[in-house]
C-alpha cells in the first residue's frame, strides 16, 4: 500500500514537473514548422513580386525557382556542415550569394536586371532604417 502511495506520489510530482517542459518543447516545433513555412511563402512571394515588377516570362520564373531551390539546398548544407568555421561559413556563404546573383543576372534581361538592382537597393535602404 505504502509503495503504490509512493509510486503515485512520484508519478503526480513528475508529470507537475515535466508537463509545462513538453508543452514548452511542443510549441517550439510548432514556432520551427510556422517559421519554415514563413521562409517557403516569403521565397514564393519574392518570386510573385519579381514576376510583377520586373514582368519575368514563364521560363524566367521556372528558371528562377530553379535557382532559388538549389541556393536554398546549398545553404541549407552549408549550415549543417559543423566543420566549418564562422569565417569559412561567411566566406562560402558569400560566394553562394554572388554565384546566385549571377546565375540571377543570366536569367534576366538587361532592363531587368537594372531594375531588379534598383529594387534591391531600396530594401536594403529599408532594412538599414529599421
């Protein structure tokens, strides 16, 4: 009788203590998938506004997303890669930036591409002010 006191008491106590840390480690995924899906819609919607703004045909946009996948999937890669160090991840990352930019600038026109550089100067104005 006293064991199973025991036991229940135990029992009681461990799930006062660990539930509020499931529920805490439970929405952490949650906040993770949402974040995720933020970052998938803010690629679609980057490639929706470029569509609009600098008026890409269909073979710019398959084209575009092309990139933009493998760009993601080599970053992703880059963030994994535990051997590297922050200088290295910097420099690598910078690289990719600039071997995407061009990739960017092959898939556009000349006008769009000045465009696009218009429109990314501005941005970045905007970012910098917040």
């Amino acid at each position: 009788m006293k064991k199973a006191l025991l036991s229940a008491v135990i029992l009681l106590g461990a799930l006062v203590a660990f539930g509020p840390l499931a529920q805490a480690a439970e929405k952490a995924v949650e906040g993770r998938s949402e974040k995720s899906k933020g970052r998938t819609e803010g690629r679609a919607d980057r490639i929706e506004m470029m569509t609009k703004e600098l008026n890409l045909n269909e073979s710019q946009v398959e084209k575009l997303k092309a990139v933009q996948q493998e760009n993601m999937t080599k970053m992703r890669e880059m963030r994994k890669d535990t051997s590297l160090t922050r200088e290295q991840r910097n420099e690598k990352m910078r690289a990719l930036m600039e071997g995407y930019q061009a990739k960017l600038k092959a898939i556009l026109t000349p006008e769009q591409s000045e465009k696009w550089q218009k429109l990314n100067a501005q941005r970045m104005q905007k970012r910098k002010k917040q």
